[in-house]
C-alpha cells in the first residue's frame, strides 16, 4: 500500500505539487483577516454577561477609558511652585489630546467654599507660579481631605500626582489608541523638557490597551525570528 502510494506521488509529482500550492493558498487565504486588536473586549464573548452589563453602564452613562499621567516631582513635594505650575501647564494641555472628554487633576479640581452668605466654586490651583506661602499651605491643607483628591489624584505625602484623561473613542478605526497613546507620550515628553524637574509617567485603561499590539510587533521583530532559526537548525541536525 505505501509502495503504491509512493509510486503514484512519484509518477503525478507535479499535478501532487500543483494541488499542494493550491491547497496551501487556499488555507492561508483566510490570513487576510488577521489583524492587531488593542481593545480589552476582543477578551470576552458578546454574549459574556459581565461584557454585556459594563457596555450598559458605558451607553447610559459615559465611557470610562482614561490616561493617567502619574506626575513625580525629583524634589519630592508637589505643593510647590514649580510642580503646581507643570500640574496646570498639562492639565491644559491634555485637552488636546484626540477624543479627550474630561481631565481631572489637583489644579483644576472645583473647591467650594462660603463668604457670607456666597457658595464660592473655583479651581484650587490658579497661576501657580505666583502662589505665596500661605497659598500653597492653603492648597496642601485642603488637597489632603478632600476624598475626591486623597488617594486618586495626590498621595497622601504629597510626594506624587496625577492627571486624569477620560477619552470617547469611537470605536470605527483601529488606530484610535494608537494615536491617542502616541500624543499622550508627546506630551508627556515636551512636559518633561519643559519642566526637567517633573518625571511623567503614563498609565491607565488606554496604555494598556495600546501595550498589547506593541508587544505583538516587538516579538515580530525578534522572537519570531530567532524562534523559525531555532526550527530551521533543528530540522538540520535531525535531517
């Protein structure tokens, strides 16, 4: 039977390769359709009901996808001048950035107090380069009781900060993230020229999300290389 077998692979040897490419060609016709996904829900099935209940809570209220600039002053205090004013140069800032909905942080947060018989609302931070002492012992006093503060934007050392970038992606291209993610590390690099004395780190839902077909194409360009080197010298010392 093998003998036959061979016989006859041997005797239609180029009709057998001919029907191999085609078979081959058609199999990977479906590699098209391959792509990089950077959204967490490629994880989960439609039909998962956890999915299916945070997409609810998405489309009553708002998205929830955020950048997180974690802002780490080298002199170790952030009711500072100097930090308070990187603070609010990026909170300005990062309103530029694509499908930015919202940005929180400790100069823009909205303090309420009264005067009289007034309710005055305000940002906490205001021309931060010129604040006295009395005003950023002020700012410091009340940024570290406020419960929307302590804990999520400001440590309660006050040794680091944040902002916080909400963004709306649409969801119709995918490059969405990945140009949100590259004008978040611009930014983040021009803060850092412009104030040297502020390290800026980035985190959040998006990074996350952009970190997976980063990886993806990092292996491209090294694991899987050395992975076909390592079955191509393998099949040479077997063969």
């Amino acid at each position: 039977m093998v003998e036959l077998y061979t016989h006859l692979i041997i005797r239609w040897r180029y009709v057998v390769l001919l029907l191999t490419l085609a078979t081959v060609m058609a199999i990977g016709y479906g590699a098209q359709k391959l792509s990089f996904s950077n959204d967490y829900r490629m994880f989960f099935s439609p039909e998962n009901p956890q999915l299916q209940a945070f997409e609810a809570l998405q489309n009553t209220y708002t998205k929830s996808d955020n950048l997180l600039f974690v802002l780490v002053p080298r002199s170790g205090q952030v009711f500072s001048r100097d930090s308070l004013a990187a603070v609010e140069a990026l909170t300005e800032q990062a309103w530029r950035i694509p499908h930015s909905l919202r940005v929180d942080s400790l100069t823009n947060f909205q303090h309420s107090y009264a005067e009289g018989d007034d309710l005055i609302v305000a940002p906490l931070v205001e021309a931060a380069a010129g604040l006295s002492d009395a005003e950023l012992e002020r700012v410091r006093r009340i940024a570290l009781v406020e419960p929307p503060l302590l804990d999520r934007l400001i440590a309660p050392d006050g040794a680091v900060t944040g902002v916080n970038v909400i963004v709306q992606l649409p969801g119709k291209r995918i490059d969405e993230v990945p140009s949100v993610a590259a004008s978040a590390r611009e930014l983040a690099a021009r803060m850092e020229r412009d104030f040297p004395q502020m390290e800026i780190r980035l985190t959040g839902l998006v990074i996350m999300n952009n970190a997976f077909p980063e990886a993806s194409r990092a292996d491209m360009q090294t694991l899987y290389p050395l992975m076909f080197g390592v079955v191509l010298v393998t099949l040479a010392l077997l063969l």
